[in-house]
C-alpha cells in the first residue's frame, strides 16, 4: 500500500491542486496524494485546471473536498500550502510527517484574464519547484530502502 500524502489548503480550489497534480504526476507510482480544504470551496478554478494543463497536468477530474473526508484515512504525510489551513490542521491517526510549504493564493490575483494567468503561472511554476523536489527525494529514500 502506497503512503498517502496530504495537501491542505483552505479551499481546496488551486494552491492544493496545483500541488496534488504536480505531486501525482511527480511520484504517483510511490505515494497515494490527495488534497482537501478545511472550508473548501466546492470547485476547482478554472485558471488553476487551465495553467496545469499548459504543463501536461489534466486536474480537471478533481474535486474541491473537506478535509473530514480523509480523517478516517492512514495519513502518512500533510503538507500545508496556506497558512490558514496550517492553522487549522487537525491530527491525523498514524501520521508521521508534517510540512508547511506557503505559497501567495492565486485565485486573489486582480487585474486582466492575462495578469491573473501570470500569477497562477507563478505559483503554479513555485509549487512544481518545491513538489517535484520534494518527489525526487521520497523517490531517493524508496530507493535506498530497497523499494
């Protein structure tokens, strides 16, 4: 069974799946990533689905959910995205690890469609950096441990 990681946001509509689909295209075949809000907003932004998929990251599929739906869940890892939810995290049964990763909350972004796109590109760009670093070393520790 593959450990799950959890990404928190507050509501579960970009920082978190940004990094949900950048962290399952990165070591999906080792971990078990999900994503959650602890006041999720019930979508995903459209922004968020169109600049992962200038990436080759279709997140359209996803859904924005409370983070209650994973409590009853094995919980290896959480990773806050926002400080809020860092905050707000609950403790999980048998989790091991916690991180808090923050990044600027792009569905706040003013402006033009174009000036909103180069924020979410931004963060999109910081989470990739950050996640796929984060992928290289749980891939590095699975295969020191012969996995």
């Amino acid at each position: 069974m593959k450990p799950t990681v959890l990404i928190l946001c507050t509501g579960n509509s970009c920082r978190s799946q940004l990094a949900e689909g950048v962290l399952r295209a990165a070591a999906g075949e080792l971990l078990d990533v999900q994503s959650a809000g602890s006041r999720p907003a019930g979508y995903v932004h459209p922004l968020a689905v169109q600049v992962m998929n200038e990436i080759g990251i279709d997140i359209s599929g996803h859904r924005s959910k409370h983070l209650n739906e994973l409590l009853q869940r094995p919980v290896e890892t959480v990773i806050t995205v926002c400080g809020d939810a860092d905050q707000a995290c609950p403790a999980f049964p048998g989790q091991v690890n916690r991180h808090h990763w923050g990044f600027d909350d792009p569905a706040k972004a003013s402006g033009t469609e174009q000036e909103k796109l180069a924020v979410f590109r931004r963060v999109r760009d910081e989470i990739r950096k950050v996640f796929e670093a984060y992928a290289a070393g749980r891939r590095d520790q699975s295969m020191r441990n012969g996995n």
